[in-house]
C-alpha cells in the first residue's frame, strides 16, 4: 500500500469512529477541500438531546456567565 493509500485509509478509520453529530461538522471541510464543492448543506433543527444541552448551558450561563470563556479569548490562545 503506498503513502497516498494508507493515508486514505486512516482518514477513513478516522471518519467511521467520529461520533454522529460530528459528521455534520466536518462535511463542509471535506466539501471545500474536494475538487466538486458543489453542494447545499443540511442544516435540520436541534433533536431533543441538544436542545436540552443548550438549555441547560444558557441556564448555566445565566446563573455565573464569569464562569464562561468568550470566544475572544478562545481565538487568541
């Protein structure tokens, strides 16, 4: 197997364990690097699993937003 094989071949391992909802994540990063990027997204609301997190993060957020990194700071490290 040469480099060009087995390095499609890792990144496909890499692809099958990826947890679901990060596939979502990584389908416009594959479509902007491949030749025929020419396609429309998906974008589906929230299952009842996220919208659920997301409550409970604004919940946290509101009771000590101090406790939150801005994205600012995220960016910049």
């Amino acid at each position: 197997m040469n480099g060009t094989a087995a390095l499609r071949k890792e990144l496909h391992t890499f692809i099958d364990t990826l947890p679901d909802r990060r596939l979502t994540v990584l389908r416009p990063l594959l479509a902007g690097l491949a030749e025929d990027a020419d396609w429309t997204p998906i974008i589906e609301p929230a299952n009842a699993e996220e919208t659920a997190m997301i409550e409970e993060t604004k919940a946290e957020y509101r009771i000590a937003p101090e406790s939150f990194i801005p994205l600012e700071a995220i960016s910049t490290r």
